[in-house]
C-alpha cells in the first residue's frame, strides 16, 4: 500500500480572539440619572449670546418683528 500524502495543517488566526484581552475590560459608568437629578450637564445649554453674531441677529429680528 502507497502511503497517504501528510497535508500541512492550514493554521487559523483569529485576531479579535487573540487580542479580546487586552481590550475588552470591565469598566464603572457614571449614572447619569443620578447626576441629570444633581443638576449636572454635560454640555451648558444657552452659554453662547448673540452679540458675536450682528448680521444673523439683524436678519432675524426683523422676520420676528412682523
């Protein structure tokens, strides 16, 4: 009997599996109920006035007057 031909095993890389621990790790959120509750805002809402703006403000002012 002729002997069978030994194929190379094909080795598989499988990246995600080879580096999910160095990246997925467990980490501590921030409630965010609890500090909207406190008053804290991420972003400030109204901190911009419209006095850096004279033409914008012009323009629109006089679609409100009417």
């Amino acid at each position: 009997m002729a002997k069978k031909k030994v194929l190379p095993e094909v080795e598989i890389r499988n990246f995600v599996a080879k580096h999910m621990n160095d990246f997925n790790k467990s980490q501590t959120f921030v409630d965010r109920k609890k500090n909207a509750k406190r008053g804290y805002a991420k972003h400030k809402k109204g901190g911009y006035s419209k006095d850096y703006l004279p033409f914008y403000f012009s323009v629109f002012s006089n679609f409100l007057v009417r």
